[in-house]
C-alpha cells in the first residue's frame, strides 16, 4: 500500500477571488500603510491600524449577496489538466477557446528538457508531464489553429521525449500520478496506449484493505476516489493480463456489483453538479461514468459539465481554473478574522451569515463546501467557533437553534478524537500516528491521522463551544477531557527543533498561529522548554528582510523548515508564533517581531498582502495551490495580534485572539445581556 492514491486523491480545502486593487481605490493614507519601511524604528501603531482597516475592508467587499464568501483557489497545471481532459472526453461542444488558451499557457510553462512540474517550482516530473501531455493531445486532436497546431506537434514530441528518455527527481516523482495518467490515456486513446500492462494496482488494493481492516482506517480522500477508479478499472476489458482487472473480475465481476458501484456513484454527486467539491474529482467521476454507458447530455453529466465550466474565470485576459468551492470555511474564516480585527461581524450576520452557517450542517458536522457531502473535522471546528462566539449576542428568540447546533457539532467533534488524543481531518479513532515529524505524500493520504495543525484548530473550537455557556454538563465534561488530551498530544506532535505540522499549508510556520497560541490559553508558560525551542527556532530563521519564508522543502525534508524567501502572510505566522511563545519584558522577542511587522507593512497594496506563490497544500510535498484571501486573513490577524501586543503585552493579545477578551473570565461572553451583546457584538 505505500504507493496508495496520493496527491489528487487529497481533497482540501478552500478557493479564492484575486481582488484588483482599484476596486477599492487607493489613498494616502492607505498607500502610507502599506508602504512603511524598514528602518530601525518601530512601526507606528497608526501605521498598523489603518494596515487593519483596509484589510478588513477589502475582505467586507468579497462578500456575496447571499452573505456568504466563497473565493477560488488557483491550482497548478497537473490538476487543472483534469478537466480538459474530462471535458474534451465528453466532446462538450464550445469549449475549444478557452482550451486554446490554455494550451498556449502550457507551453509557456514547459520546462526546456520538455517537462512539467506536478507542483509550481520544482523540477519536472514524469507523472505530471503525463498528465498535461494528455491534456494537450486531446486539445489539439479536437482542431486547433494552424499556428497553435505546430506549437503544439512541437510540445508534444518533446514532452513525449521528456517521458521517456528525461531524468527526474526521485523526491516530486508519485508513482500513482502516473498510474493514473496511464489509467486516463487508456481510457481516452484505447488505440494508442498500452501503457496500463502493470499499472494502478492500488484501487482494489485500497478495496481489500478496507475489506479486512475497515474503512475508518484509511484517508477519506482515498476512500471518496476508489469507486470512479474501480469504475475505470472494470471497464478495461482490453488488458485481459492487467493483475487488477483480474482482481476486480473476482470480486465485482457480477451485474448486481457493478450497479451498485455504478448507483454509489451516481448518489454521490453533490448538488452544485460536483463530486469533492473539486475539479479533480468531479472530472474523474464524469470520466468512469461515460465509461461505463451514461451519455453525456443526461442531467448527471449536464451538471457535472457546467460545474467544471463555472470553475473556470478570464483575469487580466488570462484563463485561470479553481480546483474547490470553498464556501463554508470561506465564511466562517472570514468572519472570525473581521470579528477578531474590528470588534464587530457583518451587518448581515443574523439575517444571512448564520442561516448559511446552520443550513450547511450534516447532523453537526460541516465539509469545505456547503453543498458538500464529506464533512470533516476542521470545518466543523471553524463552523463550532464561529457559532460559539456568537451564541451570546443573539437574541433570545434566535438563540435555540445556534445553542442546538453548537451541542451537535461539540458531540460529533468529540467522538472523533483519536486515541493520541489528536484530531484528523476524517476519521475517528484509528491505530495510526504520524508521531513527531511530517508523513511522506503517500501517508498523509492513505492514513487519516491526527495532525497537530487541525488538533489545535479543533481545540480552540471546542474551548470556545465551552466557554460560551451553551453546553450540557456531560459535554463540558467531555470537551475538558479533551483539552487535557489535546494538550497532552501537541506536546508529543512537536518535533525536535519546536515546530509541528499544519496539514494543510505549507511548511511549519502556519501551525505557530494555532497550537502555541491555544497552549498559552491552557497554561503553557514562555519558560516551557517547547516554547524555548520553538522561540529559538524562529529567532534562528527570521530573514534578514525581517521576515519569516519557506517552500514545499519544508514538507520533504524538517531541515528546510523555515528557510525560504520572505512572504507577508508566513511572516504574520511566524510574528504570532513567536509573540504568543515570549514573555513581555523579551526585549529580542520584542526587537525581532517588529521587523516582521515592518517587513509585511511594506508588502501591501491596498489591504492585498497575498505572495502569488502555491501556500496551500493537498498532500505535503507534492501538491500547492494559490489561496491569495487565506493569505489576507492571515496578516489581518497578525497586524490585530501585534497591535494587542504593543498595547497590552503578550498574554492579553493571545488572550484576547482566543478567549475573545484580554484577560477576561471565561463567564464573560456567556453572561452578557442579549440585546446589549446584540449592539456590543453584531450593529
């Protein structure tokens, strides 16, 4: 199983809109904020309140009419290939400009040996070149201009070239990427490909594992693409010697087995026409059903065709795709960030914010999209927090229902703890630890282990569940229960140089916004030899810039942890990371966060502070993606953060980040009126 269905079955998390900066105009004062400098004198509190103002404003104005956020992610050529292949295999009509386009992007992208990296920045690989090289053929196959058509001859006996004769890196080489990209070029040239003699043994692998050790045990990314792939699989009569055909023959080789699958298939599309709420995986469903007889204008693929379309969006005249809808943890982000930064939530919130957050429930758990139908744990944790925090401010009338959903998705959060005392994104109580340092590629999706950066998310959720008051005695209970576990597992969860793994953005710095800043709430002290080292370990890697960076190395390799260029948002990572592990009267702490304030107030525009690099991952070391408004919110909180910290000191800021209140008792929400905590918290 090592090689078990890796990158482009892990599904994550989120999507975003590139904001232009004159949609909110610029200004003196605005231009001022975002370009303070360097110098040796610290940024002016003045400076870092009107770098919050416009942050929260750009981010206000994303909002939807419906209340709700919903941004796109921009992922990388591999991924978005998926759906030009899908789409051309369906023969949708009308679509060729816009592949056109993207063809010439490609070709832009080639590497000069003729390869494509399956991740922006590293060396190319044989599984992603496979990838694009499909996509290409079946673009140009499908009729192009004749001055694209010989660009295209060009690039694809190159990159065919590149496949077969071309090195590559041993570490951004998956094996299962192209085990599926042989899988697809069988499935789309049956005349051409042979390639399919050996290849993807690891779907009905997947299948016998779960057979034997049951389903709970395995990543829910894997889990979510066995059936299209079996699907695929059982339709590839031609390889009568493939070991997996046989397999499959075996055990799903009766009609009764394969309309089942056929109908697991079908009942798994979600209601916006996708599968996973992802390209990736609405593409490779529409694929296997084609496969296996549906035609292609019946509704279920009607819908899957226009979600794969609506995921594609013109900007600056170049054609860019989106990988996932997002709206839910868009949402809730959002406005625990404006919440956290400006004292208040959108005017909306009563009328529009939280019916969405609510409707979107499955028996109290939540997924990445609203309409999605895989809830995991760190949504739930961001729709727990959100509600917990607003529970009190609600008026009496309003208030049962909030309360009601608040116990649901405490209880549902709690059952999912894993016997390290850790959360996972999907799965509950397994035998499996990642331990101390990061899994490889494969493992971080064959196995759903507890992971320190959505232990600590899922932590302050159900903190915040608690101190709102809203919860029975047993689940109080319950959740103190877990914070002592929780507590006891992020200790374990740090590696030797004081950092932890985030899961879902890259590298080590993301986690020092959430484990050591709910650690502080719980007691954790700057003398604790964790926080010395992880104080010491930001202190070592700070750039000269004053900032804080690093690359998808970090994920591969714990060595390369925070080393790499300077970016706004890991930068406001590492200054919350470092401000909630030190002591008020530590002048170097003190020295050393203020250059990183003043490194990312001389990055922004106009409340822009995202990098244009890949900072979210899929599955570490191997797949990123662009989340320009994660990385927003990200500085939003850190500029907040800081600003509590020149005034209050240290303890207060983090206090105040976690518990909603500087030094406040953990009554305080919970005993506030409901109208004045209406005026206070919502108008």
């Amino acid at each position: 199983m090592r090689n078990a269905l890796r990158s482009l079955f892990a599904v994550a998390v989120c999507d975003l809109v590139l904001f232009a900066g004159a949609a909110l105009g610029q200004s003196p004062d605005l231009a001022s904020a975002a370009g303070a400098g360097l110098g040796d004198t610290p940024p002016s509190l003045e400076s870092v309140s009107r770098a919050i103002a416009v942050t929260a404003s750009r981010l206000r104005f994303l909002q939807r009419e419906n209340g709700t956020w919903d941004t796109r992610l921009t992922f990388d050529d591999a991924y978005g290939a998926m759906s030009i292949i899908a789409l051309n295999y369906l023969e949708v009509p009308g679509v060729q400009v816009d592949h056109e386009a993207l063809a010439e992007r490609y070709i832009s992208r080639m590497h000069p040996d003729g390869g494509f990296a399956t991740t922006p920045g590293d060396p190319p690989s044989k599984g992603g070149s496979s990838f694009i090289l499909l996509a290409l053929t079946t673009i140009r196959d499908r009729g192009v201009s004749p001055g694209l058509r010989a660009r295209l001859d060009a690039a694809i006996v190159k990159t065919e070239h590149f496949i077969a004769y071309g090195s590559t890196h041993v570490e951004v080489e998956s094996p299962i990427v192209s085990q599926l990209a042989d899988l697809l070029w069988d499935t789309v040239y049956p005349d051409r490909s042979d390639r399919m003699a050996n290849g993807l043994l690891e779907a009905p692998r997947a299948l016998a594992f779960v057979s034997t050790h049951g389903p709970r045990l395995l990543g829910a990314p894997l889990l979510a693409h066995l059936e299209p792939l079996v699907g695929l699989l059982k339709a590839q009569q031609s390889h009568a010697q493939n070991p997996a055909s046989r397999w499959l023959d075996k055990r799903l080789g009766s009609p009764s087995a394969e309309r089942a699958l056929e109908r697991k298939l079908l009942e798994s599309q979600e209601p916006d026409g996708g599968w996973w709420y992802c390209t990736m995986s609405t593409a490779l469903n529409v694929i296997a059903l084609k496969r296996q007889g549906h035609k292609t204008d019946g509704p279920v693929m009607a819908a899957a065709v226009a979600y794969l379309l609506a995921s594609r969006w013109y900007e600056n005249g170049v054609l860019l795709e989106s990988h996932n809808g997002s709206d839910l943890w868009d949402t809730a982000l959002i406005v625990q960030r404006l919440r956290h930064a400006t004292g208040q939530r959108p005017e909306n919130f009563q009328s529009l914010v939280m019916p969405a957050i609510l409707a979107a429930s499955k028996d109290g758990k939540y997924s990445f999209s609203s309409g999605g139908k895989v809830p995991d744990n760190d949504d739930t944790a961001i729709a727990l927090a959100t509600l917990s925090d607003a529970v009190n401010a609600i008026p009496g009338n309003l208030r049962e229902p909030v309360i009601a959903r608040i116990r649901a998705s405490t209880a549902r959060l709690l059952e999912e703890k894993q016997w390290d005392g850790g959360f996972a994104t999907w799965g509950g109580p397994v035998g499996v630890s990642y331990g101390d340092n990061p899994p490889n590629a494969t493992n971080s999706v064959l196995f759903d282990a507890a992971a320190p950066g959505i232990t600590s998310r899922v932590l302050i959720a159900l903190s915040a569940a608690r101190r709102s008051g809203a919860l029975s005695a047993d689940l109080e209970a319950g959740v103190r229960t877990a914070e002592k576990h929780g507590l006891h597992y992020l200790r374990n969860s740090a590696s030797d140089n004081g950092t932890w793994w985030s899961r879902w953005l890259l590298g080590r710095l993301p986690a020092f916004e959430s484990v050591p800043t709910w650690m502080r709430t719980q007691g954790v002290t700057p003398d604790d030899p964790l926080f010395r080292r992880g104080r010491e370990f930001l202190l070592e890697r700070q750039n000269a810039d004053g900032g804080w960076g690093e690359t998808a190395a970090a994920d591969r390799d714990i060595r390369a942890a925070g080393r790499g260029p300077s970016t706004p948002v890991q930068t406001a990572l590492a200054v919350v990371g470092l401000i909630a592990m030190s002591d008020g009267d530590d002048a170097l702490a003190r020295e050393r966060v203020q250059r990183g304030i003043a490194y990312i107030l001389s990055q922004g525009r106009n409340g822009d502070w995202s990098s244009g690099r890949p900072l979210a991952t899929l599955t570490s070391g191997l797949s990123y993606y662009e989340a320009p408004e994660w990385e927003n919110a990200g500085v939003l909180t850190a500029l907040r953060i800081y600003e509590d910290y020149a005034r209050m000191g240290p303890e207060a800021a983090v206090s105040r980040y976690i518990l909603g209140e500087p030094g406040a008792p953990e009554t305080r929400l919970a005993a506030l009126g409901a109208q004045s905590a209406a005026r206070s918290f919502i108008d």
